[in-house]
C-alpha cells in the first residue's frame, strides 16, 4: 500500500485513473493464476507449490489497493449520483469478492494440500474472475462520473 500512502493529494481523475490500472493488474494476476491451474492439473506440477501458493496470498495487498483507492473517490460519487447512492453496491460486492478470495487461500494454506484442491481452486478462481469482471464493468460506470 506504499503508493496509495499519498493519494490523498492525487485529483478525482488520477484516483480513477489508478483505480484502473489496479484492476486491470489485479484481473491479469488472476487470470495468471487460473491458467497456472491449468498448467498443474496437466502437467501434475511444473512449478513450485510455494510459488504458486504465495501468489495467491500476494493477490491480498492488490485487493486491499483497489478497495482503499475506491474508498477515497466513494464520497465524491455520493455527492455527484442520485439518492440512494448506488456505491452502496461497490461495497457489499467488493466483500463479496474478499469472500471468494479467503474461500481460496483456505485451499492452499495447507502446501500439502494444494494438489489435492486444484479443482476447486479452479472453479473459485473462475467465479472470482466473474464477479471482478462484473463489478469492474459497473465501477467504470459509477466512476465516469468523478472524471467531470
């Protein structure tokens, strides 16, 4: 979270523009991790577990990132939409997201288990990748409004 420290000071522009660069990070880290799955499940593994397990605990401070940035520009949105706010909607989705997201660093906290739940990380990181995707879409709706 070093660069978000002094985003107090950044413009509503420059804070959505950041908030874009975050997702699109975080989508093609977990993107990556989807296709790593993939990888393990044909290749048995190709890769250190612990690698692949720390990139799954990693995704955490991207997470964090985005959602502290969106934190800052949610009360510019309250003033400039319509009552009720739908930013309201951001929050309990992105908790939904942080849900799926400790569903799956369940399944690799045990490194010996981790080959064991390789499908189920699959099927979690593919209702992740939705649900980011979907939200991702509604956030640029919401945030073209802190843009004017």
């Amino acid at each position: 979270m070093g660069q978000l420290k002094q985003i107090n000071t950044l413009s509503n522009e420059e804070i959505v523009e950041l908030i874009g660069n975050e997702e699109a990070q975080l989508l093609d880290r977990l993107n990556s991790l989807r296709n790593e799955i993939g990888e393990f499940k044909s290749n048995l593994i190709n890769k250190e577990i612990n690698d692949f397990r720390e990139s799954i605990l990693n995704i955490q401070d991207s997470m964090e990132n985005l959602f502290y940035a969106e934190e800052l520009i949610i009360p510019s949105l309250d003033l400039s939409l319509p009552e009720p706010s739908p930013t309201i909607i951001i929050k309990n989705e992105n908790k939904q997201l942080l849900e799926y997201y400790n569903e799956l660093t369940e399944l690799v906290r045990d490194e010996g288990e981790i080959i064991f739940n390789l499908q189920s990380m699959e099927e979690i990181l593919i209702v992740l990748i939705d649900a980011f995707e979907r939200l991702t879409h509604k956030k640029r709706i919401l945030l073209s409004c802190c843009e004017h």
